[in-house]
C-alpha cells in the first residue's frame, strides 16, 4: 500500500494527447492516497541465475553471482568462451536493453572467429543508467544517456519507443511473426 500522503511525481500525455511533458518542472505531482491492490509482487532483490557455475569448473562467479569477462565479452581465461547478458560483471544495470547489446558484440566475434579473424568488437559500458518506464500505454517516465551526461526523456518517447506495445511488434518482426 502506498502512503496516503506519499507524492507521487509522473509524466503522462494531457487530455489533448500532447506529449509535450519532457522537464522535471513539467512533471505532475499528487497525493496518491491509499493504494489496495488484488495482488503485489515484489520487484526488487533479484539475483543473478549463476548456480550451474557453482562447480567451479569453468569460473568462479564473484559475490554478486556474475562473472568476470574482457573487452570483447569473453569470459576472462577463455578464448573461445563468452558471457553476455546479466551475468556479466560489467558495471551498469541488468537489464534486456544493454543484453541486446552485448549479443551483438559477441556475434560479432564468434562471426570473426568463423571467418579466421581475430575478433575485435569490443564492449564498453553505458556510463550513465537508461531506463524507459511506460505508465499504460499513453504515460511513463524515462532517462537516456547523453554526450552531456543523463536527459530525461519526453513522455512521447516512451510512448512510442516502449509503452504503446511494450516491444511485442519489433520482437514479432525479429521472429518472423505474423500479427
Ligand atoms: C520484473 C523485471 C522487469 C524487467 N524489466 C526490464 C525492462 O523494462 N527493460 C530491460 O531492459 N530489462 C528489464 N529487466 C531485466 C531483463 O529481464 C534482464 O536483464 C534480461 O532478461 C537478461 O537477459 P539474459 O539473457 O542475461 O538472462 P535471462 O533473460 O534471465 O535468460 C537466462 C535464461 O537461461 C535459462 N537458464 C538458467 N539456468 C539454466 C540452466 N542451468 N540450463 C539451461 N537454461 C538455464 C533461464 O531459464 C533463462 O531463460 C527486467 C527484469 C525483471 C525481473
């Protein structure tokens, strides 16, 4: 439940469907009150999926479970082994945008590797935190790096870029799905 008197700050397309709203200031602020719900889930405290490495065999995951990799995403020690996704110890969140990143360095390598090249796309991590929130399909919040550092990003972005169909239509595309 949210505190009755918890503010709550969000972005969101006006009644004229403008998604103009892009500034801190711009943002809207109201007393929520108090929030029930059928069901919560708790959505913090994950941790990374790293016990079939438990072994030790191939590397030892740090305390954090994740595992040390090179510039080129290889796991540190191995030539031909690569690591990508949350289980990297790579110092930026977990999450699906920045593994799709890394899949394309690796790709990129194991292709070298099949060619008889040295592979040499390398990975460097996002210096500032992204993030896209959508709030249903018309609302959210986010942030994207910049040469001058973190902008908040404009509602309509989120919108476009993530809420209005939360990526299903660029992953059936990916896939070769039909809709
Ligand atoms: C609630 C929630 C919301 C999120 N929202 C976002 C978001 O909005 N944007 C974003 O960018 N990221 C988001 N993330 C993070 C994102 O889901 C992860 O960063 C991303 O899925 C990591 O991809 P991955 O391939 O490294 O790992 P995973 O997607 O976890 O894939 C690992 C796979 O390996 C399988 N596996 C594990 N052990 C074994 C085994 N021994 N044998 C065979 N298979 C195994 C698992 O079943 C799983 O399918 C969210 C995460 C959570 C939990």
């Amino acid at each position: 439940m949210l505190p009755a008197d918890e503010a709550v700050a969000l972005g969101a397309v006006d009644e004229a469907g403008d998604a103009g709203l892009g500034e801190p200031e711009d943002l809207a602020e109201f007393t929520a009150g108090d929030i029930t719900a059928d069901i919560w889930f708790r959505a913090h405290g994950v941790r990374v999926n790293s016990g079939y490495l438990a072994d030790g065999r191939l590397t030892t995951p740090g305390p954090r479970g994740t595992v040390a990799v090179t510039g080129t995403l290889n796991v540190v020690g191995y030539d031909h082994v690569h690591a990508l996704g949350d289980l990297t110890d790579l110092p930026e969140a977990k999450m699906a945008g920045y593994a799709m990143r890394h899949a394309e360095v690796v790709a990129a390598n194991i292709t070298a590797r099949l060619r008889g090249e040295e592979p040499t796309r390398t990975y460097e991590a996002a210096p500032h935190p992204m993030i896209l929130l959508p709030l249903g399909p018309r609302g959210g919040v986010g942030q994207f790096p910049s040469p001058e550092g973190p902008v908040v990003v404009p509602v309509g972005t989120v919108v476009e870029y993530k809420g209005a169909d939360l990526f299903t239509s660029r992953f059936a595309a990916r896939f070769g799905i039909e809709r």
